[in-house]
C-alpha cells in the first residue's frame, strides 16, 4: 500500500541522546515535511524539502536536522534530545505540482525525553 | 503576526448537522485546507478552498469568504465516527502551512 512509513512509533529517550526519527514514502512526491505536534497547539513545522538536495527550516528548527538525500527518505536527527522535545512528531510529503497541494501524513512518532 | 483562529472545542448530537468555523490572518493566501483527524491518528485530507463559495463533498462541505478571512467546515448527517479533531490551515503567499490548533468535534447518541 502506497503511502509514507515513520519509524520508531514510539520511543522514550534520556535528555541529551541523539535520535533520528525515519521517514520514507514511495509516492515519488517531491515535497517532504516534518512537523511537530502539542496539546493545545497547530501543527508546528520543523523543516522541509521541496525537492531532493535541498532542504529548509520551518517555524520551530531549532535542535533538529533533516537531510533529503534521496526523493524517497526524509530523516529527522535530534543531535541532543531535551525534555521541551516530547511531542508526536509528523512526517508529511506532498505534489506540489498537483492541484491542491495536499498534504499525506505518516502514523507519526512518540517521543519521550526524560 | 499570521493566526488561524477556531473552536476549541464543540459537541453535536449524532444525525445532526455542525458547522465548525475556521478564520484567519496570514500574510497572503494561497489556498485554505480542511483536515481530520481521529485520536491518536493522523491527520487526513478533507477539503481544498482557493476560491470563494461552497465545495461539497458528500456529507462534507467547506465554505470560504477571503474577503471576510473567513472559512467553515459543514457536517450533516453527523455519525460516531465524525468524532475527531478538524483542523484548518491556510496557505500563505510563501506556500507555507500555517495551521490552526484544531476543533475537538464529540458526538453524543
């Protein structure tokens, strides 16, 4: 079945580990998104790439990094986990040639740091 | 600053009909969104509104006024299963996503 796979689910973590979050979709789209997700607030984005070779920063990449070194994977390194980075966090890619642009969200990722 | 403002929360009877109201402030627009998405699950496309009027989907509809900022979400025929957190996101003159913090919908029998 077509659509974007994020790995681990779910993972508890101590504050200070390094921990990549995994994303791959096989819907060649070109566009490629991480967001995280809190109580009470929208989706927050993290970073993105519209393309293969390039990447950007969203509204909240501070502690994160991405690397797009393919069209199909897009991971999420935490370089140094801290507690304010517990969250769900969402994969999402996209054809930003289609009509609506619509986003395709992975399951999402749990993270605890303790 | 760029805001998506919408309920926090609302609750309907099940067979009814909800309206969810979605407005905003954001620099540009290129498109509003509507998604679902059920507890513990991710979010899915409902609806795509660019221009102004009414787009129908089965017992879905989304409204959107970009003169007044302004968009809704229209749920007939409310089923148990429309139990969930729908969420706005407007498309801003960067193409970027700026979305709401999401409506809580519950259903009672």
């Amino acid at each position: 079945i077509a659509g974007i796979t994020q790995a681990p689910t779910s993972q508890i973590l101590a504050a200070g580990r390094r921990m990549t979050l995994r994303c791959t979709q096989d819907m060649r789209h070109n566009a490629m998104y991480w967001y995280r997700q809190d109580l009470g607030l929208g989706l927050r984005l993290i970073h993105y790439s519209n393309t293969a070779g390039t990447t950007g920063k969203g509204e909240v990449p501070d502690g994160y990094s991405v690397s797009r070194a393919n069209t199909d994977d897009f991971p999420l390194t935490l370089a140094s986990a801290v507690p304010s980075q517990t969250s769900v966090y969402f994969c999402a890619s996209s054809d930003t040639s289609g009509n609506t642009g619509e986003l395709f969200f992975g399951e999402g990722s749990r993270l605890t740091v303790l | 600053g760029q805001n998506i403002d919408q309920p926090t929360e609302m609750t309907a009877t099940e067979g009814a009909i909800v309206q969810i109201n979605c407005t905003y402030q954001t620099s540009g627009f290129n498109g509003l969104f509507w998604y679902q998405q059920h507890a513990g699950e991710a979010p899915t496309f409902l609806s795509y509104n660019v221009l102004d009027g009414l787009e129908e989907k089965g017992r879905f509809s989304s409204f959107l006024s970009r003169s007044k900022g302004y968009s809704y979400l229209l749920l007939k025929e409310l089923q148990m299963k429309d139990s969930a957190s729908y969420l706005c996101a407007v498309m801003d003159s960067n193409y970027q996503l700026i979305w709401g913090a999401g409506t809580k919908l519950i259903i009672k029998p």
